[in-house]
C-alpha cells in the first residue's frame, strides 16, 4: 500500500514533532552513533513526518538498497520475514494521538519510522536483518522455531544495547521509541545487562507489557552480523530441547 501522505492532518504533524523533540533532548547522550548518524542522513526533522516515497526512500536506497514500505498495521509473520529479505521494511502508516503519548498496545508510525529507520543507514545492520530473515523464512513453519526467531529480533532489533568507546547505548527501536525505556534500560538498577549471546537470547524470556528484566550488549553492528554464521546450528540445537 502506499503512506498516501496527504493524509496526515497538522495534528498528526504536531504529534510526530512533540514525540521527535521530546526523544532528541535525550537520545545524543544514550543512543548509539550509528543511529544518530542515521537520523540525519534518512533526512527526519521534527517540522514534518516523513514523506517515505519522496524523501526516506531515495535516500536509503543510495546509502544501503533499502527503503520502507508503508502498512496499516501488523504485517504477518512470513510477509514481515520476506519483506525484510528483500531489504525492505514494513511501517505503520498510523500515528498515536496526543492522549496516546505514552502508551500503545500495538506499534506505530513513529515506533516503526522513529525507532527503526535511522539504523537502516548502517550497513552492517541491514546485513543482519537481511541474513537474518532470509534464515527465517526456511523454518517459517515450524511453530516452536518461530518462537524463538521472534526472541532474536526482540532483543536485537527491538531491545538491543551497544558498547560504543567503552559507554552503553541504546540501538533497539523498542527502546529508542520509548520516553520511559529509553531511560530505564540504561540507568535503572533492576534489569540485568549481559553480553550479547544467541544461546542465552533463546533461552531468555520476552516481556511484551513491560520493560525489560535483561538487556543484551553487542560490541558492534559487525559483530552482530557474523554471529549469523553459526544461527542455525545453534537453533537447532535449542528446538531439539522441544521435542
């Protein structure tokens, strides 16, 4: 489907500048460089949404072949797997309301082109979830690997902190969508931040209605990428635990 950017009334303007300003007042002193960086270059003001067809997309596709593809809401697990395999990335075209600031059940246009696009710059990033969904999408049918596939993107793409010059930053768009994890996944005592491990990912469980318990911590965008080349051995190895 298309944005059909018209549609965005001065409301929706105004609420995407009030969530855009109020992250970026925090976001330079937690997030992760590469999607700093990545906010500039997939051109986001706070002035306006962005125009995915005439503004995001050119500019992804000259940087990393990627662009976004609009959609009403949650896409299908084999769509979402084969959208990203395809270097594309599915996002909501709704936005939240004023009275809806700090709470949805269900991602949004800001959650989806906030919170993800910027590290869409990044190649090493795109690579990981290109690899990453097309690994997928060979165990699409199997109810318990899907399970634990969706745990590795939680708490990668999602969820994910990064060591960068020795500080911890926030990388995941669950997080960097957030007023309130944005802050809690770095400064709270309460959850636990452990190095970045696929075997402990699918072992760990996810908390979908509140914030994290454990966090875990890549050193690069590189690393995550190659930690790809033993997935599936090690996925296996965790669904024979199933069966």
């Amino acid at each position: 489907m298309n944005q059909n950017y018209n549609i965005y009334t001065p409301a929706d303007h105004e609420v995407w500048q009030v969530l855009f300003e109020r992250q970026m007042q925090k976001l330079p002193a937690i997030a992760s460089e590469a999607y700093l960086e990545g906010i500039e270059k997939a051109g986001f003001v706070a002035d306006h949404i962005p125009d995915f067809e005439r503004e995001t997309n050119p500019r992804l596709q000259e940087l990393t072949g990627w662009s976004v593809v609009a959609c009403e809401g949650l896409v299908p697990i084999k769509e979402f797997f084969e959208l990203l395999a395809d270097k594309k990335f599915p996002a909501s075209t709704w936005l939240r309301t004023m009275e809806q600031l700090e709470y949805l059940e269900e991602p949004d246009m800001f959650h989806d082109t906030f919170g993800h696009v910027p590290l869409l710059t990044n190649q090493s990033f795109c690579d990981f979830l290109a690899e990453f969904s097309t690994i997928s999408l060979k165990y699409i049918n199997d109810e318990e690997a899907v399970k634990l596939l969706q745990k590795l993107y939680w708490f990668t793409v999602e969820f994910g902190l990064i060591r960068e010059r020795n500080k911890l930053k926030i990388y995941g768009g669950g997080i960097i969508s957030s007023s309130g994890e944005s802050v809690y996944s770095l400064c709270s005592g309460i959850p636990e931040r452990v190095p970045y491990s696929i075997e402990e990912i699918l072992k760990t469980e996810v908390k979908i209605d509140a914030y994290q318990k454990k966090y875990f911590v890549i050193e690069s965008y590189e690393q995550l990428f190659q930690s790809l080349k033993n997935f599936e051995e090690i996925l296996e190895r965790q669904l024979l635990v199933y069966q």
